[in-house]
C-alpha cells in the first residue's frame, strides 16, 4: 500500500464524520458564517464588504459540497457536479447581504 492509499484509508472516518456534520448542522454553519461576515463588515466599516461577501458565499459553497459528498471516497473538488461552483440542483437561492446601517 502506498503513503497515498495509507493516507486515504486513515481520513475516511474523519471525512465521513464532516460530511455528516456538515448534513445536521449546514443551516446553522451558513448562520454564524452571516453572522461573522456581519460582524467584520462592520468592523471594516464597509470598506471590504464585497470580498467578504464572496469570501462567505465560497465557505457556504464550501459547506454544501461537504454535506453532499457523503461517504463517497473518490470524491473531491471538481470530481463531480459538486464541483462546478454552485449550479448543483438543490442548491437554492443565495441569501442576499445583509443590510447596511
């Protein structure tokens, strides 16, 4: 067996494990990821709300792949419809900003 497959056979189970936490917990990860973009754009006063919006929405792409990848083994970026940067179906709307005060 070569470092490959050995590295492969030993984040299996952590790679499961995300998956299915990302499938339990996604709407509360996109939550505190809102939440978070929130707090910086404030903190930043507006000045890089447009790469912390694009910073958000990739992380919640992110999320989203994680929870749709399951147990597959062979899966990662780009190996399947998950990879193609959020046209899956089922992916929903995008949520919007938030509003500026």
């Amino acid at each position: 067996m070569g470092l490959l497959d050995n590295m492969k056979a030993k984040l299996g189970p952590a790679r499961e494990k995300v998956s299915d936490l990302a499938q339990r917990h996604g709407g509360q990860i996109g939550q505190g990821l809102d939440r978070a973009a929130k707090v910086v754009d404030e903190k930043t006063k507006g000045k890089y709300r447009d790469k912390i919006h694009a910073g958000t929405d990739k992380a919640k792409e992110a999320v989203d792949r994680l929870a749709h990848q399951g147990g597959d083994a062979g899966t990662g970026p780009g190996a399947g419809p998950e990879g193609r940067g959020g046209d899956e179906p089922g992916a929903g709307p995008r949520t919007p900003p938030p509003p500026t005060s």
